[in-house]
C-alpha cells in the first residue's frame, strides 16, 4: 500500500476518534467534567463566555430539547401524565433515551421505541404506575401505524359470506390493527382512555387501528377481545363465533369493521395461511 494511503487511513482514524470522543462528552453523565473528556485541539468559536465547558452545554442543551420535542409529538399522553407527577421528569427520560440510545437517521419519527423499555425498567425498579408503559405502547402503536404504507381492504371478499359455510371461512383483521389488553386493575385507566367502546361489557383491551390517515383508538370488552384474537389466531369462523360467546353481536361488529378498516378480508380456509397475532404488548 502507498505510504499516502497509510496517512489517509491514520487521518481518517484520528477524525473518527476525535469525533466519537466530542460526542461522548455531550452525551455525558450529568456533573461530568465535559471539557477535559472532549478531543485535544477543540476549542470554542472567540467571545463564547465559559470556555469549552460551556460550548458543550449548549450542545447538550440543544440535544435534550430536541429529545423532548421528538418523544412529546410521539407520548403526548404519557408526557401529561408523567409531568403532572414531577415536573420535569419526561424531559429526563427523554434525555435519558437520547444519551443511551440516541437517533441513528434523520428522520425522527423512526425513534423512540426505546423510551418502552428504559420506562418498564424504571417501573421495575422505582415502582412507577404500570398504566404510563401501557399508554406508551398505546401511543407508540398510533404513531408507527400512522406511518405504515396504507392496506386496503379487499371488500369483494365478502362475497364469500353468503357462498361457503362458516366452518370453511376466516375473517383476517387489517395489517394496521393491533390488539393491547388491559385486563389487570392498576390498566383500568388505559382502558378508559378512548371514547368509544366496541361491547357493552367492562372494557378490557384496546384496538389500535388506522382510520384513514390517522391512528385510532377504540375499547374492547371481553367477547369481542375474544373474537379478535380468534381471528388473529386464524381460526374458522365457526370457532371465532364460539370463542366470543354469546354476548358478542356480529351483525353489528361486520359493518363497523367494514366501514372503519378493521377487516381485511374474507377468506377460504383451505386457500388462506395463519396470521400471526398482532399484539402491542
């Protein structure tokens, strides 16, 4: 190898160390001394009062501001909740996520989901409502399905209702449903969130869907919770109807389904493959 290919190689190297060391420091633990962990030979723009140190901040500042916007448009609901109990204390998550797993690309809107798992952790360990991770995988599930290429229902497919007999067809919901059980007390909270309700029983999950262009949320009570995880079990329509019991009314689930997105399509048994259950948890 040319000697001049050596010295681009070592020149490259240096700029990638320094730069990994300057992005250490802004990304520091709080009280850490960032001046002295930044790269030799950084030095701040003339007039900036504080020195180097206070270079950093800024930088730190601009970035935590930035977490906090990019995670409030994505939890607005959670930010409520949790600001309501100490101000000041999503901003510190959001942070948190930021130094400990901070945006690979531009695009924002592809991070976040990190926020989940460093709040379950917290509610491990510092005893937090288990009702702030529900509502987060809640609001995660929205945003991801209001940026999910959109999928048409195939209405020809019902068709089939009036041709093959229940035990020969599966009903399969839309790509853009997901199913959030809150079936546990300290979740009631989470279940009461939307305004509407699918069943007349105790609300016991949510269907996350996408109505239109933007995300949507609805309550499930139990046979129609029932009903959909037989659907996304892929079972027959026979056994989906005996799964949900008694109490579940299809004549009035169909049409809604229909109108709003939930179905996807009507399908043979013998032709259709199984769909794996969609669940946000």
């Amino acid at each position: 190898m040319p000697l001049n290919d050596f010295e681009g190689l070592r020149e490259r190297y240096e700029l990638l160390t320094a730069q990994s060391r300057l992005v250490d420091a802004v990304l520091a633990p709080p009280g850490s001394e960032l001046a002295a962990m930044a790269p030799a030979g950084v030095t701040p723009l003339a007039g900036i009062k504080g020195g180097l140190d206070r270079a950093l901040q800024a930088y730190r500042t601009h970035a935590s501001v930035l977490a906090d916007r990019a995670l409030t448009a994505i939890y607005p609901r959670l930010r409520e909740r949790m600001e309501a109990h100490a101000e000041g204390s999503f901003a510190a998550l959001a942070w948190s996520c930021w130094r400990g797993n901070a945006p690979t690309q531009s695009d924002l809107g592809d991070w976040g989901e990190v926020l989940i798992g460093r709040l379950e952790r917290s509610r491990q360990e510092d005893g937090l409502p288990a009702a702030w991770v529900a509502i987060a995988r809640m609001e995660w599930a929205l945003h991801r399905i209001e940026r999910q290429p959109d999928a048409g229902p195939d209405l020809s497919s019902l068709a089939l209702l009036g041709r093959l007999p229940p035990a020969a067809l599966r009903l399969t919901l839309s790509d853009l449903a997901v199913l959030q059980r809150c079936d546990v007390p300290e979740l009631a909270e989470v279940a009461a969130l939307p305004e509407e309700a699918c069943g007349d029983g105790p609300r016991v999950a949510l269907m996350v869907w996408r109505e239109g262009w933007k995300g949507a949320v609805i309550a499930l009570d139990l046979p129609t919770l029932r009903w959909c995880e037989a659907l996304c079990d892929g079972v027959d329509l026979e056994r989906a109807l005996m799964a949900a019991g008694p109490h579940f009314d299809f004549s009035a689930w169909l049409p809604a389904a229909v109108r709003r997105g939930w179905l996807a399509r009507v399908e043979s048994v013998d032709l259709a493959p199984v769909h794996p259950f969609k669940s946000a948890r």
